[in-house]
C-alpha cells in the first residue's frame, strides 16, 4: 500500500493507474485493482480519533464504537474498487455534508467539553473535503469510463434499541430515481435476503424501513452525477455484540463470502440493463 497526498491519487485515477493506498494523512484508503462499472464505499468504517480531541470529548472509546460501522470494509474488501474511512464519525462524519459533519453532540449527549479550536475545527473539515475531492474524480473516472456505475454504500446499525423486529439488511432508497433505477433495488434486496448466515440468523431484507437513505455519500453522488446509482445498504449487527464490543468473525466472513457472488452478479446485471 502507498502513502499518497489526494492530488497524487486524483493523477492515478485520471490516468487509470491500479493502486492501494491510504491518503497522507491516514484519513481514508482507496483500492482499485480494476476499473470496473461499480464501487464500494465503507464511510463509516473508521475507528481513529486523533489525539488532540482526546482529553476533550465526553464519549468514551466504546460509545464512539457503539456508533461506528465496524468491519464493513471488510465485508466488500475483495472487490476491485474500494473506499473506505478510517477516522471515527465522531472527529467528522463522511456521510453528513460538511456544514453539519463535525457534531455538537451525538446521539443525545454532548460531544465535547468546551467548543473546538478554530484550527481543530478546520483540520477535521479539510479531511472531510479532502476524501469527497477523490469520491468525486473517483465516480466521475468510473461514470465517464462505462456511463454508468453503481455505488454500494455499505453501513451497519445496532438493532437492539429497536422495540420491533428489524431487517438484517435495510435498503434506503428515499433518494433514489425509482422510475429509472426501481428494478435495480429490488433486485438488491432480493439477493441480500438470500444471504445465509451462521448460528441460525435470519436473513431478511427491507427498503427504507429502518433508514432512508438520507446520507451525504449517496446524495452527493446522486446530485453530481446522473448515471451512478448510490444502494445505501444497512446491516443489522448481527455480526457483534452491541453491548459488550465484541466481533463475530464466522458471521463477518459469511457476509464477505457471499457478496463475492451477489454484489458482482447484481453489478453485472445492472450494467448490462442500464449502460448506453
């Protein structure tokens, strides 16, 4: 993996370079072993939490990972093109737009003990830009390249504060031009229902029952570029233990091993229908 200033990267993806790298300043990694027709993000992937916003914030290391969405990046890491966070959401939130990505509070508590520097303010926002700076000449190589592409904009949310039953996976398609890409989801949440998972887990999928998709992520890629489809995914925590921070791999690799095949085969199939 290189280390790369975001302008080095943008030259690679301009002039369709293969490369893994982390940005300079540890903020975001970037693989692309291929330019295919379809991308996968892990915004929210991130636990870092640089050391200067430590003795300031309010929220413990587990709080922050409460909210985080760990391993999702390993759930799509064997794909050719994948993007992915590394800080936590709480020193700024990829999937908020800029003017509301450094939190206040969060989740009804207050964040910080006295406000931000001016400077801590703007070094977290510059890396918030700095990673759309690439999203942006990312999808705008891959739409040019093939006229259309599909996002798969990978989430996690934690299931237990629900007082209902709630999908394993959560398709957010408020967003979405459902006349031309409606197909497109469906076919999404019919394949992921069919993901098998250990212990006797059931697998069941929704659109926009526990979120939306009202992200940043999706809705800057939506509103720049016509011909790119944003599948905000959710995946119910079924994979760890909310409560204690604990990690269930087996469930994590039984993910990853089945998307292998159904994200390819639904990136296939949509490139096929919808390329000019």
């Amino acid at each position: 993996m290189l280390r790369l200033s975001v302008n080095q990267i943008i030259n690679k993806i301009q002039a369709e370079e293969t490369f893994e790298a982390v940005s300079e300043d540890y903020s975001f990694t970037l693989k692309i072993e291929g330019y295919v027709p379809h991308i996968c993000g892990a915004v929210h992937d991130g636990h870092q939490f640089r050391k200067s916003l430590w003795n300031n914030c309010l929220h413990s290391e587990y709080d922050r990972w409460f909210e985080e969405d760990p391993n999702t990046k390993e759930m799509v890491q064997t794909f050719p093109i994948v993007i992915a966070g590394c800080d936590s959401r709480f020193e700024y939130d990829l999937n908020r737009a800029p003017e509301s990505a450094i939190y206040e509070d969060a989740w009804g508590k207050k964040l910080w003990k006295k406000p931000l520097t001016k400077n801590e303010y703007e070094l977290s926002l510059s890396k918030h830009h700095s990673f759309y700076k690439v999203v942006h000449a990312l999808v705008n190589k891959i739409e040019d390249k093939f006229g259309v592409s599909v996002v798969y904009d990978m989430h996690s949310y934690n299931w237990k504060r629900w007082d209902r039953e709630v999908p394993t996976f959560n398709i957010g398609a408020m967003n979405v031009d459902v006349l031309r890409f409606g197909d497109a989801v469906e076919d999404w949440r019919k394949a992921l229902s069919e993901i098998k998972l250990p212990h006797r887990i059931k697998s069941t999928s929704l659109i926009n029952d526990t979120f939306r998709g009202n992200g940043y992520f999706l809705k800057y890629i939506t509103s720049n570029f016509k011909n790119t489809l944003v599948l905000a995914t959710e995946v119910k925590k079924i994979y760890c233990d909310e409560y204690k921070q604990v990690i269930y791999p087996e469930v994590v690799r039984a993910i990853e091993i089945q998307l292998k095949d159904i994200l390819l085969n639904h990136a296939t199939n949509f490139y096929k229908t919808h390329k000019k």
